[in-house]
C-alpha cells in the first residue's frame, strides 16, 4: 500500500490516508477448519497491512465474540495471540471489543471506536463474499471506512519491509487454503443475499440481531 491524502479511485490500488487510522479483523463464525482458517487469514493479512503501513502506525481492531475451537477459546483471545505472539506487533496497537455476535453489530460497534478515537479510516479484513454487505453496513453508519478482501490477488498491493518479511512466509498459501469452496461458497452467498435483504427491510437490524443471539448463544450478545 502506498502513502496519500486520500483513497484512490482505482479500485485494483490501496492507499493510506494521513492521520489515525485503523484495521478492523472481521469475525468469523467457526465451525470448521477452513472456517477457522478464514480468521486466521483475516489476522494474517491485517498484521501484513500492519507492517506496510507509515507511520502513525494503525490500530489493529477486532470486536467479534464468538468462540474458537474444542476448547471454546474466545477467539478475541486467539487473535490477540496470533498479532502479538506470531506477528509480533506490540499490544499497544490491539484494540480488543468482543461485543458483537453479527456483521451489524460489529460495524455499529466500530462506528463508537472510529468516533472516540477520532481515526480518519477503517479498513476492514473480510473475505469477497462478505465484502459488499459488509460495506453496504459501513456505508450507513461509518462512511470513512473501506473494505478490503481476503484474496490472493491482494498481496500484489502490499510491500513489506525486508526485515520482517519472514513473518509472512506462509500468507500466500494461507490465504489460498481459507478460499471457500464451491459449496461452502454457494451457502455463504445465500446468507449474505438473506440477510441484505433482511436488513432492506429491517434496517434497524432486530431480525438479523435476534438470529444472532439465537444462532450464537455463547457470544455476549
């Protein structure tokens, strides 16, 4: 990613806005390996990110509360592992807010974040599939906020720098193995066609926020 005053307008090419800015690692329901390996390709990505940016550095957000793994480990607990243990980036920069249990409450939850600390963007890590819905929600409420995908192609635009490009050796087959496949891909776009149409109708989110506390009980709200 490069250094600007603004985002670019060629979608193929990111750029870093001055001023505070953040990453927000998108949740991810678990419940199976490469859903697993969804997160950790979000978080891998997003430390990635991390270290292309200039400085002020930004925050790494995450405010998902679902559990992770055998052990329903807190995957808020998974993720600040993962950036400060593998990724080595100081916990000074991990804001953690595990309160939210869907898309919805997970953006309104960032729109407090980006107002307190006043931050000039949000970029969010998601997958493809999940990026128009996730930026249709961004859009409503937090409009300095830009999505970016999960994907292979996207390594093109980052540039790390050579004394922590070992971190990384292993994205680009991370990245590959958290693809969806074509069924997994089929279900996870007739979730997101439901629910966008869902929240046409509701855009208070009531339906989508009570699916959620029925579907993920073990989340905190």
């Amino acid at each position: 990613m490069r250094s600007d005053d603004r985002l670019s307008t060629n979608e193929t090419e990111l750029a870093w806005p001055r001023g505070l800015s953040a990453l927000l690692v998108m949740g991810k329901r678990q419940g199976t390996k490469r859903e697993n390996k969804q997160l950790w390709a979000r978080v891998a990505l997003s430390a990635a990110l991390w270290y292309s940016a200039p400085d002020p550095k930004p925050y790494i957000l995450f405010v998902a509360a679902d559990v992770h793994g055998p052990w329903r480990t807190p995957d808020a607990e998974v993720v600040k592992t993962l950036l400060v243990d593998t990724y080595k980036i100081s916990a000074d920069y991990v804001m953690l807010r595990p309160v939210s249990n869907c898309t919805l409450v997970e953006v309104r939850a960032v729109r407090v974040l980006s107002k307190i600390y006043r931050l000039s963007h949000v970029f969010a890590i998601t997958h493809l599939y999940h990026a128009a819905r996730s930026q249709h929600y961004f859009d409503e409420v937090v409009p300095n906020a830009s999505v970016i995908p999960v994907h292979p192609e996207i390594l093109t635009e980052i540039t790390l720098p050579d004394e922590h490009a070992h971190l990384f050796a292993e994205l680009p087959p991370l990245i590959a193995a958290s693809m969806p496949s074509r069924f997994d891909l089929f279900r996870e776009h007739l979730i997101e066609f439901l629910m966008t149409y869902t929240h046409a109708l509701d855009s208070h989110g009531r339906f989508e926020r009570s699916i959620a506390r029925l579907l993920r009980r073990s989340t905190l709200r």
